[in-house]
C-alpha cells in the first residue's frame, strides 16, 4: 500500500474479507508462536485512484 500511496495514488477504499471457517488447531497456533507467524484470518484489498 505504501507504495502506491508514495507513486501518487489515493486510497478509495479499504474491503475487508473475513475468512470463514478458519480456526486455529492446537497445531498451528503452537507453530505460529514458534516460528513467529501470523494466523490470516482475513485479507485486504485495497482500492486506489490516481491523483
């Protein structure tokens, strides 16, 4: 995002998607601790327009 935000873009809008049916076994949530990661559990999509 800051990358197009500094080559001159304007945010328009931020579209948050929820990941549905994303759960966190014993297993990944120790992995993520472990190795020092993130479980997603949603994504962004950013909408831009240029200035």
């Amino acid at each position: 995002m800051e990358r197009f935000l500094k080559a001159g873009f304007a945010l328009r809008e931020d579209i948050i998607k929820v990941q549905h049916n994303c759960h966190a076994t014993g297993f990944w949530k120790k992995k993520s601790q472990e190795y020092n990661f993130l479980l997603i559990m949603h994504k962004h999509l950013f909408v831009f327009q240029k200035k």
